[in-house]
C-alpha cells in the first residue's frame, strides 16, 4: 500500500474514544509547521467535560519576537466532527502575545495508553497534498517512546508522508 499524500485519503484513528485519549501527553517528536511556535518541553492534558466536549491545555517553551523564551500556557476546545478522530481546535494562550488560530487536530493513531499520533494540516496544495503542516508523537510517558511502539509510529509517520521530517521533542525538565 503506497501512500498517495493526499490529505483526504489519510487514515485516522477508527473508534477513537476521547475518554481514553483525556489525561497527559507528553511530546517527543514534532514535524514543525510554517513560522514555528512551542519548540520543546511540551506537554498536553486533555479533559472530557460534563457537557463531553474535549478541552485541552499544553506548555511547552516557546520563542517569540525573535529572541525572548518563555513558557507558554496555552489553551484549546475541540469541535467534534462527523469523524470521531478529526477535530476541529481553537486554541490561544494565557498570554495575548502567544498564537492564537483554528487548527485541524486529528488522532492519526493511539494505544491510549503508551503513545498517540497526531497530524494537522493548515494548507491544502492545489494537488490535494498538504503544504503547510504539523505534527506531534505523544507518549503517556516523559522519557519517550517505548522500543515496541517505535516500528507503529515510524510506519505512520510514513503514511503520512513526514518521515524524515520530525525533530526530538527533549523534556529537561526545567519548566
Ligand atoms: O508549534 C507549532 O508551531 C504549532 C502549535 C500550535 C499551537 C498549539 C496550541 C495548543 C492548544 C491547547 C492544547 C492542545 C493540545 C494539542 C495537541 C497537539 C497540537 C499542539
């Protein structure tokens, strides 16, 4: 099966199930957009609501005006789709010079409690690939990956056509 890297034909989580997805991420791999933003220590928590609607927070270091670091408090809700693992998310943060936007959030693929794949594109090219997008490798846990979910995540990052293209996430632990 050749991938096509076409955005509409790429393959999401089937059955997703935002309950299992709520509690802590933390990223350790990113493909970056255009005009990257949260550069490394960056950690998700995501919450299912009474109303059941997924809300999320992420920290994560940041460097805006060209040199000035910070950490960034950022905040998103989540509209849901008539597919379960696309979501549409609005996001902004604590602080009124941080990006503030409407992203695609899509869960490309997840074990719930070991790892989770997400993808977003922001630009759909003429030719229905994706010019403009990002992308996260989450685990449950700080220190990365486990060996075993290394070949399910490589196997996604193919198919969704940025192998290659991510960078290590390092959590120091200084935030
Ligand atoms: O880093 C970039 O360049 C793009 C980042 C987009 C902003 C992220 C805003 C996070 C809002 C609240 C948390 C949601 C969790 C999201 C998980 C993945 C996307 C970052």
């Amino acid at each position: 099966w050749a991938q096509d890297c076409q955005v509409a034909n790429i393959q999401v989580m089937q059955n997703f199930n935002k309950t299992m997805y709520a509690g802590t991420w933390y990223a350790v791999g990113k493909k970056d957009p255009d005009g990257l933003f949260l550069l490394d220590n960056i950690v998700a928590t995501f919450s299912i609501g009474e109303d059941g609607k997924m809300t999320a927070t992420a920290k994560g270091r940041v460097i805006i005006l060209d040199n000035w670091e910070m950490c960034a408090e950022m905040f998103g809700t989540f509209e849901e789709t008539p597919e379960p693992a696309k979501f549409k998310m609005k996001y902004w943060g604590a602080a009124s010079y941080l990006q503030s936007g409407n992203d695609n959030h899509w869960v490309i693929d997840t074990d719930y409690d070991n790892y989770a794949i997400h993808y977003s594109c922001r630009v759909v090219d003429t030719d229905g690939t994706c010019l403009d997008s990002y992308s996260l490798i989450f685990s449950r846990h700080p220190t990365g990956l486990r060996a075993e979910d290394q070949p399910t995540v490589t196997q996604k990052k193919l198919e969704l056509c940025l192998l290659g293209k991510y960078r290590r996430v390092p959590h120091t632990g200084e935030m």
